[in-house]
C-alpha cells in the first residue's frame, strides 16, 4: 500500500480508495496524494472537496484512476 501511494505522489496519480472510518463504515473516495509519512498521508479529497489526513492502516485498497478516451468513428 506504502509503495502505491509514494508513487501516486512521484506521478501525480489520483487514486480511487476504499477507506475505513474510526467509527467502522467504509467509503469510496478518489484522492490526490500530497504527502506519505510513516502511519498517515495527507490528499485532497474530491468526495469531500478538501485536504485531509488519512490513517495508511484504515486503507483497505487503493488503485489508479484510468481515464479512457472516447473514439468517434
């Protein structure tokens, strides 16, 4: 998990995330990494349209965002 997030920092990456909460429900967030320490990292959150904290042990999946483009024929 570690790796995924230090890469979305180097690559600008947004990441669609599986997070859960203190109080034990689970949400479906896309971030955009700013920072990664030790126990937490901090991104912007677009469901909450602001930066915040969030604990790497509480991420139960992370993975990138792939944005396909559309082919008029």
């Amino acid at each position: 998990m570690l790796k995924t997030l230090e890469r979305s920092v180097n690559y600008g990456e947004v990441l669609e995330m599986m997070y859960l909460a203190k109080d034990g429900s689970i949400s479906k967030r896309k971030i955009k990494v700013l920072w990664v320490g030790d126990a937490s990292f901090r991104a912007y959150c677009f469901l909450r349209r602001s930066k915040r904290t969030f604990l790497i042990e509480n991420v139960l999946a992370a993975v990138p965002v792939r944005y396909k483009e559309r082919v008029v024929i």
